[in-house]
C-alpha cells in the first residue's frame, strides 16, 4: 500500500464517522429514556430518544469507523461491534509451491525452486470495561451520561474501550528461493507490513508502515580443493559456506488527530543493509566464521538528523568439546 493510498484511507475513516453515526441514530429511534439509574429524576424520562446525542468520537462510532476504512469494507454494512463475529475475520494463510522443479528445462539444472506468500494479521481490543453508570435500554442499547459534569442522556454500548489495533502484513508478498545442482543459493522476497493503533481517549490514531525487499546469495561446497588445486592434499575436503544478503527498508509512523483532521508525520527512514557470512570447517571440533554487516540509515523528513552509518565485523573461531 502506498503513502497515498494510506492518507486515503484516513480520510475515508473520517466520513465513515458520519455513517456510523446516522446508523446507529436510526437504531435507537423509537427508544424509549428509562426511568432508573442517572435518569430516575431526569425530565428526559419515559420520553422518545432525542435524535442527534451520538458523539462522533465516541468507541461506538470511531471504532466500526475505523475497521470499514481500513479493512476496505462498507461503512453502511459493517458491524457495529467492536468483536467482530468469526465469519468477518479474514484468515491468516500461507502458500509454498514447489512444482516449477519439475519442468524438464529447469530440473537439469535446478535442486529446488520454491515460490512462497504469506499473511498474517492481528486485531487488539485492548483496555475495554463496563460502563458504572449505564442504564439499559433493552435490545443491546443503552445510555450514559454525556459527561461528570453533564448528566444529558447519550447512547452508548456495553463496552468502554480505549485502544484497538490492526497489525497485518504480507511476509512475503512474494518470495523466491532456488538451490541449482551446484549448491549456489538465490533468495529474494518482498515484504510489507503495517501497525494501525486507534487510541480512543486521545482521539488519535498512529499509523505505521514498513516496506522492504531482500535478496540473499549463498554458495556451499566440501570441494574448495577444486578451486585452490595447489593446497589440496588426499582428506581434506572440508566444508565451506558462504552467504551475502541485501536489504532495503522504507519506514514511516504518522499521527493522526482525528478531531482536527490533521497528519502530521513522526518519523521516516530509508534503511541500506549488507550482511556476509563465511564459515569453514576444518573439522568436527573446529570452525572459522568471518563476518561483515554494514547498515546505511537516511532519514526522509527531519532537517536536524543525519545519515547514520554502522560497521560490524570480526573473526570467530568455533571450538567443540564432545
């Protein structure tokens, strides 16, 4: 999803309030104030509901909102709810195939190609309680009042919620990993993820995101005499692997103020990675590794930092005691 497409859905979230609002204006017509509770000796008792007591911000309104716009669902459709009933959820799901091996002009030259896509996705309702003060209404409906100070009736549902959250992504959207019948190894994927979290008492929503491609190559062998004749002596076919890995990564986190309809952006990163591996084993006792991971950080929107730069490497000598 792109930076466009998220500011899209922002703004769809912010007319979906509307329609969540006029629905459940419409459900609670005809409803009748009850005589009990912070109403008992309130005028408003025993009468008709006075249209236009939803509060747009409310956990009732914001969060079926929030859920249409950002699960790409129809606001005059969805549920209500804030637990979505099992047959709303959208399964997590992973795919492999293996099959393109088997294709007569690849399996001569090929061990393995697999092709792999995966998603997987949360939602939170986190620090949710009941009303003290709710008096019912009948059918799932009830009314609180508007505010400590305010004791005019407004709907409410059963729960107070103050935060809920979606954190999905696609881990690979899709990936790649083929071994040819000489041991070299080719991996790329492309991942992207995001992190939704609605906070209900401040009446903002911060929104995340990640992107970021790999691509890794690998070679394995026990025949580097093969490649260096001149040190090669009868049993000393030792093992020897070596890996190097590529990573670009885009991140951005945005705050979004709902009541002022503002975005302002809080951090963003361009992130360059480069890793290598190289082992060898000169025996079942004994291993090299060498290793290299160089990281490249550019910030996207801040005049006050700067490039960051990290370089890590070393020797590593393995020992095994049986």
């Amino acid at each position: 999803m792109s930076t466009v497409a998220m500011h899209k859905d922002f703004d769809r979230f912010l007319s979906n309030r509307n329609i969540i609002s006029r629905r459940i204006e419409a459900n609670y017509t005809n409803v009748v104030y009850p005589a009990r509770g912070f109403l008992q000796h309130s005028p408003d008792a025993g009468k008709l509901y006075r249209a236009g007591s939803v509060n747009n911000s409310s956990p009732d309104v914001l969060i079926p909102a929030f859920l249409a716009a950002y699960q790409g669902k129809d606001a005059e459709k969805i549920s209500l709810s804030p637990f979505p009933s099992v047959k709303t959820l959208v399964p997590n799901w992973r795919v492999v195939y293996d099959g393109l091996v088997r294709l007569p002009f690849l399996k001569d030259n090929f061990q393995t190609i697999l092709l792999s896509h995966q998603y997987r996705g949360v939602y939170n309702v986190a620090g949710y309680s009941s009303y003290l003060n709710r008096v019912e209404a009948g059918e799932g409906k009830g009314f609180i009042p508007a505010s400590p100070g305010d004791p005019s009736p407004v709907p409410a549902a059963a729960w107070q919620i103050s935060n809920v959250s979606i954190a999905d992504g696609f881990t690979p959207v899709i990936g790649v990993d083929v071994t040819t019948k000489n041991n070299i190894t080719v991996s790329s994927q492309y991942n992207k993820s995001r992190h939704l979290n609605l906070s209900i008492t401040a009446v903002q929503l911060m929104e995340s995101y990640t992107r970021e491609f790999t691509l890794g190559i690998g070679y394995k062998t026990k025949e580097l005499y093969k490649l260096i004749p001149r040190f090669y002596r009868r049993g000393t076919e030792k093992e020897w692997s070596v890996r190097m890995d590529f990573v670009y990564r885009k991140n951005g986190a945005w705050m979004r103020k709902i009541e002022e309809t503002s975005t302002q952006m809080i951090s963003g990163n361009y992130s360059k990675v480069f890793h290598f591996l190289s082992e060898y084993t000169f025996s079942r006792l004994f291993t090299v590794r060498t290793f290299l991971d160089v990281e490249i950080d550019v910030p996207v929107f801040s005049a006050t930092l700067y490039p960051s730069y990290m370089i890590q490497g070393g020797i590593s000598l393995i020992l095994t005691f049986n």
